[in-house]
C-alpha cells in the first residue's frame, strides 16, 4: 500500500479504534453503574415500603393499649364514654373494623352484667355457636369473655355478647395475652361482615387491675380485667401506609412468620393497587430483585417480602444501545472531523479569550466603582464633622464628592417647607461647568405626581425621564431647563420623617441606573441628614455658649462699673467691654437732640474702621431714621447703601466706612436721646447674639448712667446747699437709705450673676426660687413670680413663684393663664411695655376688666415687666402686694428688668440643655435599635443566624479554654413544607413565631441562646451544662410544641404539630472547631427523622435517649 496513503488513513483508523474503545468501555461501566444504581434504588424505596408497614401495624397496636389505658385508668368506663373514644379512633383510621371490649365475667355476675347491658340492648345475652355455627345463649361455665362494648354497632351486632371457648384463634390469643401482659396479633382471619372478602388481623390487648406484670407459666384472672380488641382490615392498613410511596413500581407480600409460605401469607398488594389475599405459587419466584424485611410485634414475628414489578429497576435498556451506538457514530465523524478540529479549537480559543478579557474588565470596572463609592463615603464620614457650622458649606461637599463618584451631570439636594407643598433646593451641583447653584423651588400643584411618588417614601429610578410618568410632568421646567436624560431620586429623612429628596441627573444622554449607584445615593441621602443633625445641634450649642458669654459681659460689665464714679467713665468701661467682644465692629456710643442733630460721645474703632468720636451727624434729611431714635427703638440696618431711605446720607456713609448698623436707645434724658451703635465695615445680617447682646449691654448701661448721674446730681447738691445743712442731711440721709437699698439690690444682682455663671441644671429651680425671694423681699413684694410664655404669645405659664409668710397662691404652679382676660395689660405688655401701677385704682377707665381681675385676687400694687428674647416675648417678670401699696423707684425697675433678663436666660439655658440631653438620648435609642435589627430575628424575634453564630464561636471558644462542655440542640418543624402548602405562608409565619417564642420560655438561664437557624430550623447553645439536662431540655420544648396543639398537615403522623430534636454534647478539644458541634448535632437530627419524627436523638452514642409522647 502506498506509503502516503497509509499515512493520510492512519489517523482516521487511530481515531476510529479510540472511539470504538471508548465506547465500549464507556458502555460497559454505565452498565454497572445502572445496575448499582438500580440496586441502591429498589432497596431504598423498598425500605420505604417495609419501614411504613411495620409503623401502620405499630400505630394500630397502639390503638387497642390506649383504648386499654383508658380501660385501666377508669374503673367503670360506661358504654357512651367507650362509643365516643371509639368514634374518635374509628373517624380517624379506616382500616379499624371494629373496637372491642372484653371483660372478664365470673360465674356469679352474668345476670347483672347482661341485666344492666339490656338498658340499651333488650335482647343482649352472652352467646356461643352450635357445631352447625348458629347463635345460642352461652352455656354455664365459671368464666366468661363476652363481647361487651362494640362499635360500630351496625355490622357487628352478631359479635355483641359473643363469648365463645370453641374459637381455637379467640382462646390462644386470650391466653398468650395474659402470658405475655401485652398485645398479641392473631394468624389472618376472614372477615364477613364487609361487602368484599377482606382478609384481617385480630389484636387482643390485655387489662389489669394494676400494672403488675403477670407470670409467664401460669395464668392468674384475679389480677385481669379483661380484653380490649381490635379488628383490622389488612389492605385498608397497607393501602394508607402506601399511599405516600404509591408511584412506586413496587409489589408487597406480608406474612407472619419468620418462614414464607401459603399457611403464613397474610395479604399482598401490588404496584397497581390491587389487593391479594391467596396465595399463589410464583409469588416467590427469585428470579428477579427481592427484598426481606423481619422485625418482631405484638407476640409475632413478621416478614415483608417486597418485588419490583416486571421490566422495573433493570439495567438494561434502550439508552445503552443508543449510547453504543451513538458512540460508534461519534468515532466515526470525528475521525472525519479529525483534520478540522484544530482549526475549530483554535478559534474557540481566541473567542474564549476576548470573553474572558470582556468579562474582567467589566469587573475590574464594577470594583473601581464601589472602591470609589466606598472613598467617597470615607470621605465625607471623616469630614461631616468639620462642616457643622454651616449646612450650605456640608451640602456642597456632599453634592460635589457624589457627582464626581457617580460621575452624574448634577447632584441636588432639596428640602420641603411645613406644610409640604413646596421643595426648594438648597444645593445644585452641576459637574459641567463645576459650580454650586441654589434657591430652585418646585410646587406641588405643579408637579403632584413627583410630590406623591417622594413624600410616600418611592425611589424614582428614571432612566428615560419622559417614559416615567413621575418626571414626564417635569419637562417643561427642570428637564428643559438643565436638559435631563435621567434622573435618581431617594426620599431624604431627618429622625423618621421624609423632609426632602436627594437627586441624581445625567444631563445630555440616557443612563441606566445600577443597584450600586441607587445604594450609594441612599448613603447620600443619609449623609445629608447626618449633617442637618451635626448644624442643628451646633446651632443649639453655640446659642447656649452666646447666652453664657452675654451673661459673663454683663456681669463683667456690672463689676466693673462699681469703680466707675462719672457717666464719661461708665460709658467707657461698657464700650471697652463691648469692644472687646466685637473686635471686628466699630463701637460707638451718641445722642440725638430733638433737632436731629447726632454727636457721637464716645467710639472705639478696629484698624480698619475710622473712629468718628466728636463728629455730627444732621439726620432730618432722613426723617425715618430719626423718628426711629426719637422713639426709642431700635435700628438694626443690614446694607445701609442698599436702604433707599437713606439715599441723602449716602456720602456721610460712605465716609465713614460704614455699611451695616445695629443700635439701641436709651431712656431719654434731658431732651435727647442717647443710644449705642454697633457698625460694620461690610454689609452684615445682624444674629440673634448680637442683638441681644447689645440689648441687654443697653439696658445696663442706662442702669449704670442713671447711676453715674445721681451721683454726679448729689456732689452739686452738696456744694450748693451748704447752707441749709440741716435740710441736706435730712436729704443726705434720705439718698443713703435710697442707694442702699439699690446698692443691696445691686448686690443681690451680682450675686446671681455669678452663681447663674456654669450652674448645674438640677439646681436650677432653687437658684432661681432664692433669686425671687431675695428680689422680691427687697423690693418690699408680698408675691414674685416668673411666668414663661408660649410661642402664641398669649398664653403663659407660671412656672416659679415666691410668696411671703401668711399669702396664698392665686393660680396653681404650672397651671395655664390666657393673657388676653386681662386686655388693657395685654395690650401693653404685647407692645413690650412694662405695666406698673400704685394700687388698681390708678389704672385707667380702658381698664375697668383688668382692674375688677386684679381686685378680685386681691393685688394693691401692681407690676409686669416683659422679657423679650430673641425678639420674642420669652417671660414675664411679676411683682405684686396684697396686704399694703409700694412704690418702686425707676432704678428698681430697671434693676427688675435686669434680674427678668437674667432668670429667662437661665430658662432658655435649661431649655437648650433639655432640648442637647433629649436629642443624646435619641441617638442612643437610634444606635441601639440599629445593633437590635443586626442581632434579632425580624419574624420571630429571637437571635438571628448572624447572632448565633457570633454566640457558638465565642462559647466554643471559651469551652476549649475552660475544658467545659458545651451543647448544641436543633430542632426542627415536622411536616412544615406541607404545613406551608395547606394552611399558607400567614399561618406558617406564626407557627414559627409560637414555636421561637416556646423554645425562648424555655431558655431562660445566662448560658442559653435560642436562636432561629434558618427556615423551620431552630437552635439552643446550652453551656455548662451535662448531657441529662440538655436532654430533658429538649425533651421539655418537644412536649411543650405538642400541647400548643397546632393543627398539623394531613401527611403528618399526628394530628398536632411535632418537633425532631438532635443534641450533639462534649467537651472540644483543641483541635475542634464549632462546625463539629453543628455536624454532629445535625446527624442527631437526621436520626431523630429517620426514627419517626416527634422524638430526641443524642449524636455520637451506641445507645440513644429517646424521649417520645405518651401514647394518649
């Protein structure tokens, strides 16, 4: 042959030899292996098939002992108390044919026994048969065993009081009864009374007066009380234990002996359901698969014979031919094949390579993306903390770090108004042209469907914005004005409320949004409300440091004032106080003459700032301006060049360096107005500090000046009435009394100064009752008290009240008074006007309803000092006598006014605290309730799987260490998939919630954990604890899951729901881990399923504890 053409065949023939080869070993070893298969298989379902025989013949044998316990446990259990036990075993299970009682009856008590049976049966008698088998009346003899009770009566009224000593299957079976003092099971018997022929089984169980054991040689009837029986139809038995394996291509032969023969054949059923009861010859043919299962019950030893039907579980069969042949097909186009394969190979190499390097760079990508996300929230966590003074400058942070994370077109954040109608937005990112805009306002009457979508709590995930109804109704302003492809919107919350959406926009083009970029604007939008948290409670904290540092100034303005002995000196001392606060601003103090004309007095300016002391200012050019000092009110300006009622000062301004200005007036003297300035060399919006700070530095002041003067008044005094000596120190006299009486005022100020600076919150009211009973008895009030008044400004509340000896409260403490009863004072008290009068009678004739009030509870003199803060009616200062009329000076007055400041700052401080330890308090309920959902299972309420598998790690742990031993009990539901499937998921999630809450009853010590281990799955970790306690734990939950008595499912063996239970217990060794624990328990439980179910199984033991119900 030629050489090249042996060489061009030679692969074909190698290939082709290969493949036959293959194929017929191939061919040849999935034949065994289908053999083993098939081998394995019918012993498996022929296990089965033996293994639910033996449990229908074990469960009707403890049909007829409970029916004898009940028996035992009752001495006269009467004939309708038998008839419904009976019913309940009879509706339950098909297969009884007949229940059975049996007493043992001497001689001498026939008569009352047949006598007191005739009262529901007329014609009962004890019987017997003839030798023809005709009913007759029982024959003496000393000892009867009649069939007393019987049900169902119907069928079986022949049987009633059948008491026959001719029956050889009726006697053996009493005696071995007796013999054995357990229940016996009689050869097959036929049954008549059912339409069909039907093949039974007769099972005697035997009663006794007591549970003593009787003598296996000799018979004793003194301690029996007779017989319960029970009669069974064989194929109703096997049919229903069958009926879960009835698919199965099997045939059953039951017999009742250890050898298999006709005489001991009692039933057979084959894989079509048919039943059989002769027996036949080629029953026992071996020339196929056959398996034999022994086991011993009820004084009998039974076989089950069990056989595949025809053609079933062979190993030969169609597919192995095809799988020959196919094989040899195979060879021979790949021998064909043979010289393009490699070509073939080759590409699919390099396409399985681009694939590959497709599928890395999408993940590659997918993990740059959530390492970025994941930088970003880093970030922002490390620096939430450094934006808390202002939300814009966190929200800018915030948007800007997301839009370059997410690499969006924009990143807005928006929060709602009160009443939700109105969204505005605080911060808009826009990546593009990389700049912050704000101040963007959407109306829910224009957009309802958004509004609805955020404020119900809905993620917008809008990758086409115009096919999503909730953004198609934005398009004719924001998608037009931004030109928005796609839009992401995330509800945003603050403490469980939704307060405004977090929004994500890609501008220009369509984006699809994954579930990471959805998840990361989640953790945006928590980050937002974190930050509104972290500026609120800034805010909260900086007004409690304003109202301590006003109150420091104040109280260094008074000490140091007592040096002070001019006006000029006072003035000075307050503004470099003042100065010394507000560096940055130019302090002044000036008059205002009733021409108009402004003199600054006195100024202190930065570097920056002209000082402007001695210049004058002509105002009637800005006749607004100057009513408002002439009026004493006060003048706060944020842009003095933008103020076009200022226009004709403009130069004036301009020159000075002047572009914002607070100031306020002082009490008028001598016709002119003295007021204190504070200005700002740029324009600035006025806070809340500075307000009240120059307010009550203002109301000091003129304290102090009045003061200054007075004593200024009593030097000219001295000089000019030298002469009339006598009158001057009557006067001199009188003055010393009056500055005492200030001076004990003053000090009583100072003193509350001081004490109110760092004053712990428990003591707030005893500091503030002592300051109203100092205040009050120096100024010669019979009543102080201090009244907080609401935000309505209307109502109040007294919240602090002193009273002399021998007066009584007219109002309860904390009781509410509407200020508009008395509405003359109202009037002037909502001007901020303080109300002071003599006695009633000088009020005027406006006032009668205030006045008839004021008499009525009996108030001579009379006042009310308003206390504003933060431009808001905050308290109310009141002083009153009863019993006589006082006069208060305008020194006390104003000193009252001071002492009301300072008690409402101390409230206000109170408030601040309360309000920073309820907002603590509120973040550690949040935390714990966080560590709470991570540990505790949402359905049941027990530990989760995450918890327990921290627990049985840490308690390992701690058992290697201590050489302890540690326990491990899962239990599971029975039946609960079919339990699901009947009953629904509702009824199945709380099954589970009764069943965790049991085992948790149950679990109470410290070194117990039930958790709930996944699905019907419970576990228990017991520590410390020997093998005997977890059992009876165990034991102890099983039982208490039975009598809950939950409805079970129709394919489960009780009628109440049941737990498996397997315990794995010992001390680990160092080489351990707990996933031991886990298998061992876990086989524990595979046990106790293979056993039955409703059991305790101990892994790891020879002999294992088993704890079942009782047979009740």
């Amino acid at each position: 042959m030629d050489p090249k053409l042996t060489r061009g065949y030679l692969p074909v023939v190698l290939v082709l030899l290969l493949g036959v080869g293959f194929t017929v070993t191939l061919t040849w070893s999935l034949l065994d292996r289908e053999s083993r298969f098939q081998l394995n298989q019918f012993e498996k379902d022929a296990t089965l098939y033996a293994d639910a025989v033996e449990k229908a013949l074990e469960r009707r044998s403890n049909v007829v002992s409970d029916l004898a316990n009940y028996f035992y446990l009752n001495e006269n259990l009467s004939r309708k108390a038998f008839s419904q036990i009976a019913q309940t075993y009879l509706a339950r299970d098909l297969s009884i044919q007949a229940l059975e009682w049996i007493p043992l009856v001497r001689k001498a008590d026939r008569s009352a026994f047949e006598l007191q049976a005739k009262k529901d049966y007329p014609n009962f008698q004890f019987t017997d048969k003839d030798p023809q088998g005709n009913i007759i009346r029982a024959g003496e003899r000393d000892v009867y065993f009649p069939v007393y009770y019987v049900e169902p009566y119907l069928g079986n009224e022949s049987a009633l009081g059948y008491s026959s000593i001719g029956s050889s299957i009726r006697n053996e079976m009493i005696n071995r009864a007796i013999k054995t003092a357990s229940p016996v099971a009689s050869s097959r018997v036929d049954l008549l009374q059912v339409p069909e022929f039907q093949s039974g089984l007769f099972v005697f169980t035997p009663v006794f007066h007591n549970k003593l054991t009787q003598s296996l040689t000799q018979l004793d009837l003194g301690n029996l009380k007779g017989f319960t029986l029970g009669v069974f139809k064989l194929s109703s038995i096997t049919s229903r234990a069958l009926e879960q394996q009835k698919h199965l291509p099997l045939n059953l032969l039951l017999f009742n002996s250890s050898h298999a023969s006709a005489d001991s054949f009692l039933y057979g059923h084959d894989s079509k359901g048919r039943h059989q009861f002769e027996f036949e010859s080629n029953m026992l043919e071996t020339r196929s698969l056959i398996y034999q299962h022994d086991f011993n019950l009820m004084g009998r030893h039974w076989q089950v014979i069990i056989k595949p039907e025809a053609g079933k579980y062979s190993a030969l069969s169609l597919n192995l031919m095809f799988v020959f042949m196919f094989g040899l097909g195979i060879s021979i186009y790949v021998a064909w094949l043979v010289s393009r394969v490699r070509k073939k190979q080759i590409a699919e190499a390099e396409l399985l390579s681009q694939e590959m390097t497709t599928a890395q760079l999408i993940l590659n990508n997918k993990d740059t993306t959530l390492m970025r996300q994941n930088n970003a929230l880093t970030h922002l966590t490390q620096s939430i903390n450094q934006f808390s003074e202002s939300l814009s400058e966190s929200l800018e942070d915030i948007t800007e770090t997301a839009s370059v994370t997410l690499n969006a077109g924009s990143v807005s954040a928006w929060f709602f108004n009160d009443d939700k109608k109105i969204i505005q937005c605080f911060d808009y990112y826009d990546l593009t042209n990389k700049e912050h805009l704000s101040g963007f306002e959407m109306h829910a009457e224009n957009y309802p469907l958004f509004f609805n979508a955020i404020l119900n709590g809905e993620v917008i995930v809008a990758d086409d914005v115009l096919k999503d109804s909730r953004t198609r109704e934005l398009e004719d302003d924001y998608i037009t004005r931004f030109d928005t492809k796609s839009l992401l919107s995330v509800p945003l919350r603050y403490q469980g409320k939704i307060v405004g959406v977090v929004s994500v926009s890609q501008n220009k083009t369509n984006r699809a949004w994954s579930i990471e970029e959805i998840h990361f604007t989640n953790s945006i939008a928590s980050f937002i409300a974190l930050a509104v948290e972290s500026v609120r409670r800034h805010q909260a904290e900086l007004q409690l440091k304003q109202s301590s540092d006003r109150l420091a100034l104040i109280n260094a303005i008074a000490n140091g004032i007592r040096s002070c002995f001019s006006p000029q000196s006072v003035i000075r001392y307050a503004l470099k106080l003042l100065f010394d606060e507000f560096p940055d601003y130019r302090v002044s103090y000036a008059k205002v003459s009733k021409l108009g004309v402004v003199t600054v007095i006195e100024c202190l300016s930065p570097s920056f700032m002209k000082n402007v002391k001695g210049a004058k200012i002509d105002l009637k050019v800005v006749p607004d301006f100057l009513i408002r000092l002439l009026k004493q009110e006060p003048v706060i300006l944020s842009d003095l060049l933008g103020d076009a009622r200022l226009d004709n000062l403009k130069d004036t301004i301009i020159q000075s360096n002047t572009r914002a200005l607070l100031s306020y007036s002082l009490s008028r003297f001598h016709d002119q107005v003295d007021f204190l300035m504070l200005e700002s060399h740029a324009s600035h919006h006025w806070g809340e500090h500075e307000i009240l700070t120059i307010k009550e530095v203002t109301e000091y002041l003129e304290l102090a000046l009045r003061d200054a003067r007075g004593q200024e008044a009593r030097k000219r005094a001295e000089k000019a009435l030298d002469s009339q000596k006598a009158k001057l120190e009557y006067l001199v006299e009188e003055r010393t009394a009056e500055l005492r009486h200030k001076s004990d005022l003053e000090e009583v100020v100072a003193n509350l100064s001081t004490k109110f600076i760092n004053l712990p919150v428990d003591e707030y009211d005893e500091v503030i009752y002592n300051a109203l009973q100092s205040i009050g008895s120096l100024c010669r009030a019979e009543r102080a008290n201090l009244n907080e008044v609401k935000s309505d400004e209307l109502t109040v509340i007294k919240s602090h009240e002193w009273l002399a000896p021998g007066i009584s409260s007219s109002v309860a403490k904390n009781s509410e008074f509407k200020l508009n009863r008395l509405p003359w004072i109202y009037r002037r008290l909502k001007k901020r006007n303080i109300v002071y009068f003599d006695s009633p009678e000088m009020m005027p004739k406006s006032a009668e309803k205030d006045q008839s009030s004021l008499t009525a509870m009996g108030a001579k003199s009379f006042i009310s000092i308003p206390i504003v803060y933060g431009l808001k009616l905050c308290t109310i200062f009141n002083l009153s006598t009863q019993n006589y009329e006082a006069k208060w000076t305008p020194d006390e007055i104003t000193l009252l006014q001071l002492v009301g400041n300072m008690l409402t700052n101390v409230i206000q401080r109170r408030r601040y605290e309360e309000q920073l330890k309820r907002s603590e308090n509120l973040l550690r309920k949040s935390n714990k309730k966080l560590r709470d959902l991570a540990t505790i299972d949402g359905l049941t309420g027990i530990a989760n799987r995450r918890f327990f598998d921290t627990r049985l790690e840490s308690e390992f742990n701690r058992a290697k260490r201590e050489q302890s031993r540690i326990s491990l009990i899962l239990f599971d539901i029975d039946y609960f998939k079919q339990f699901n499937d009947e009953f629904g998921h509702v009824a199945g999630d709380l099954c589970l919630t009764r069943v965790a809450t049991t085992i948790k009853e149950h679990c109470q010590r410290a070194t117990e954990l039930a958790a709930r281990y996944g699905g019907e799955e419970f576990a228990v970790i017991v520590s410390n604890a020997n093998e005997e306690q977890v059992v009876a734990l165990a034991s102890r939950i099983r039982q208490s899951i039975q009598s809950l008595a939950i409805d079970a499912a129709r394919a489960a063996d009780s009628s109440f729901l049941t737990l498996s239970c397997g315990i794995a217990s010992f001390t680990p060794s160092l080489e351990q881990v707990p996933q031991d624990l886990i298998k061992a328990a876990d086989k524990g439980l595979y046990s106790a399923k293979s056993s039955g179910r409703n059991c305790v199984k101990v892994a790891g033991e020879d002999s294992i504890v088993e704890f079942r119900r009782k047979n009740s």
